[in-house]
C-alpha cells in the first residue's frame, strides 16, 4: 500500500515554510480493538503534497474488517517526532481501499478542529510472486514402488529449460557411498514446463467488478413477539439481535465493494398490514418501487420499523427471493456485477423442493447465497443446502457450482460476551467461500478481469439491483 497526500493549509506570503511530513499507519486487533503502530513511510521534506516511496506489506483477507489508521505529521527533525505538528488522521478499512476504483481512494484528513487537514490518497496493488503456476511433464522408464533415488533442481533451472529437453541424474545416496563405480540409478527427463498467471480476486475488484448485495431475513411465528425479550427479534436497547448481528456483521465487510452502498433487503413470512396479507416477500422499507437501503445502517433501520409494523408469520418460503435475485444477475453476462444474496432465517423451511429448484437454476449465474441460522433448530434442511458434501440436485439436474453456505449462528455466541470479536469470526466463516466461488464462476465463463481504470476516470456506474 503507498500513500500520497495533498494539504489545503496556505502558507502566508510573507513567511518561508519548510516541511517536513511523514504518515504513520496502525492497524486494529481485532481481539482488544488497540490500534498499534506498523510502520512509518520515510519522512519528505520541503514540500505540501508528499508523495511517499515507502510501501507497507499488509495481509489481506477478504471476510475480515481490518481497520486501518493513517496519521499524517509535520516535523521538525527527521529523528524526533516527540514533538509533531499533527495534521490529522483518516480511519478506513483495508476492503475501502482493495474496493475502491482502480483499488484507489481519497479521503479527507480530520482530527483538528476548526481546520481543513487536507486529504490522503491510498493506492493497494497486489504482489505478483503468489499467482503463477507451474505445469510441467516429467518423462522416465516404468518404476518399482521403491525408492530408487532423487535429484535435485530450482524454479530458475526449470524456467530456462522451457524449450528443450533436459535430463536429469537421479542419484541414491547409499548405493553411491556402498559403490565406487557407481553412476546413477536412472534418469528424469523434462520434456515440457509452463508458467502461467491465474487471475485472482483483487484483479477482478480493481477492474471494476462489483459485489451487490441483497438482504433477506425470514422469520415464522416461534420467533415470537420482537417485544419480548423471548424473540429471536428482540429490540432490545442494549445489544442488538441475532438477526441485526449476523446482518452487520456480513453487510459491513460487503458493503466496501459495492460502489453505491444501495442494497435491497427484504422479509419473508409475515402478515403486512392493513388487511393482515401473508407476504413471502416484501420490502422492509416499505417501498414496492424501490426497495433499496442506503448502507447496512439504512437496513437495519427498515429492519426495525418492519417489525414494528408486520405480524411475524409462517409459512417461510425460500424460493421467491432467491429467484428475485437470480432474475437480476441472469441480466449480466460480462462479469462486471457479482451478487450475494445473505438470507438470515429461524431454520423452518416449507418450500424445500422450490428452493432446491431455485439454487439449482442460480448455479449457473453470477450469484452465491449465505444462509445464517438462528434460535434452537437443528438446521439439518440448511445443511442440505449447503452442498458441501453432496451437491444439490433437483429434477434429476446437479447445481453447477457450490454457492450456498450455511452457517448456525449460535456456534459464534461468544460466552465471555466478546461480541465484536464473535461476530468478526462469524463474518469470517460464511464469507470466506465468496471469493473461489467468483473465480470459479468467471472461469467456467473464460471471462477474464478488466484493466484497472486511469486515475481521473469518472466514478464506476451504479450496479444493476434486484
């Protein structure tokens, strides 16, 4: 990761300014939420827009929230910043900037009141040295099932015999200390090798890929009156529910790839005033026309004043709000828009075979649907979905690739009452299928990542929602 930045403090006309800046990054544990330092780029004097040469090597994980802190000084010695002129600070996670245009983005300084801090531009590029593979055949006489010897090569050596054929020496070490007229037990010979780069995941985001989420939470009557601390939807003014923890704990981490953080969310299996209709899909905010939600906080909030509003009610019905998203992503053939379907439910499922039949049909497109199960149930119908072990079928038809995962929520109810840190490892486990699953996609499509957009390209178009 490298930064640049660009100050909007003016420099009085009278007075000759040297400067001397230098950004100090932190990350947060995810364990204790400290923020400890990782390192510093180097310092640059005599100028308002540095643009630093250090670059930071950072792990990136896609189904975790790392946050980042970026706090950028002026100073008046290269070896002491005891006594810094602070210029600000900017909080991100690592996702904002891995999912933002080109793996670029901006943001402003904050932190000193009254002032404008300027901004920092944060640029992610990928190492390369972790993408190729190596394909090479190997030419020898029929073995025993017996160690006759070994011989030893490098990457370098293989690379440089792409074109011809090399042989090999395979040697065994006690006959040749047992035999002085020993010379070998045989020969390999390289009659081919390869390397070719595979794509990966960040190279299809920096091209312009997006997620695109949609919500869908089903409830049924033993779910009980969300009134009550007894319910599963319990609104309690201290902690959030199951339901509102299991949504924020996904949609935060997949909102940071959505360009415009609208994200459709909808209920099932409920009575909807006035006359009491039973819905197996409606908009939680009420809006047939459009029912996008501005960031997972615009969820959570038409989450709340849905169950203020509708009758928790069975049956729960599946199918129609996966065939509602399997109709938007049927729309795209280019790869530019992945869908995630999150579905939060209580595990009493009456449509099994609908369901079967719509995951089926959705394997083939650019989708993948995550499961979360609340309360006491046993869950065994969701583990059906799952897919797995035995992938799912219906009418005689096999899904085309694996794009459900199921997890139970209660397996990450953190006894000690370690809620972030749970949360964090729920996240972690139901989203760490979604980047293989994409790639698994785009290649069964040969649809290869786009080049990453110049710099001053206008911002990437909104997604095609459900």
């Amino acid at each position: 990761m490298s930064f640049s930045g660009a100050s909007e403090r003016s420099v009085p006309a009278t007075k000759i300014e040297i400067t001397v800046s230098l950004v100090v990054l932190y990350t947060q544990s995810r364990a204790s939420q400290e923020w400890r330092e990782f390192g510093r780029t180097e310092v640059i004097d005599n100028t308002l827009n540095p643009d630093f040469v250090r670059k930071f090597v950072l792990d990136y994980f896609f189904e975790e929230k790392q946050n980042l802190r970026f706090d950028v000084y002026n100073v008046d010695s290269k070896t002491n910043i005891s006594k810094p002129d602070f210029l600000g600070q900017a909080f991100l996670a690592l996702g904002e900037v891995i999912g933002g245009q080109g793996s670029r983005v901006e943001r402003p300084l904050t932190g000193v009141p009254g002032k404008k801090c300027g901004t920092i531009l944060l640029t992610a590029e990928e190492l390369s040295n972790c993408r190729d593979i190596a394909t090479m055949q190997l030419f020898t006489l029929p073995l025993f099932h017996d160690f006759i010897g070994e011989f030893t090569t490098s990457y370098r050596e293989l690379s440089k015999a792409q074109n011809q054929f090399t042989v090999y020496e395979v040697l065994n070490p006690r006959k040749k200390c047992k035999k002085k007229k020993y010379v070998n037990s045989g020969t390999v010979t390289l009659l081919s090798f390869s390397v070719d780069s595979e794509f990966t995941f960040v190279d299809y985001i920096k091209g312009g890929w997006i997620i695109s989420m949609t919500m869908g939470w089903g409830s049924c009557f033993p779910t009980g009156n969300p009134l009550q601390p007894t319910s599963l939807h319990y609104m309690s003014p201290y902690q959030l529910s199951a339901y509102a923890m299991a949504l924020k704990a996904v949609g935060e981490i997949i909102q940071d790839y959505d360009s415009d953080k609208l994200f459709p969310a909808y209920g099932f299996g409920a009575k909807l005033p006035p006359e009491g209709r039973i819905s197996h899909q409606f908009p939680l905010n009420n809006n047939d026309e459009d029912p996008n939600c501005v960031g997972i906080e615009g969820v959570l909030e038409s989450y709340f004043q849905s169950l203020r509003t509708v009758q928790l009610y069975g049956p729960t019905y599946f199918a129609p709000v996966i065939n509602q998203v399997a109709r938007a992503a049927a729309k795209i053939s280019d790869g530019s828009q992945y869908y995630v379907l999150l579905i939060i439910t209580d595990g009493v499922i009456s449509d099994m075979t609908q369901t079967k039949e719509a995951i089926v049909s959705a394997s083939s497109l650019p989708m993948s649907i995550i499961i979360v199960g609340v309360g006491p149930a046993m869950f065994e119908a969701m583990e059906e979905l799952d897919g797995d072990d035995v992938r799912v079928s219906s009418r005689g038809r096999y899904a085309e690739r694996d794009i459900v995962q199921f997890v139970p929520f209660r397996d990450y109810v953190d006894r000690s009452g370690n809620q972030v840190l749970s949360m964090a490892r729920l996240a972690k486990d139901v989203l760490a299928e979604i980047p293989e699953q994409l790639l698994s996609y785009m290649r069964t499509r040969d649809i290869q990542p786009r080049p990453p957009p110049p710099a001053t390209t206008s911002p990437t178009p909104a997604p095609e929602h459900p």
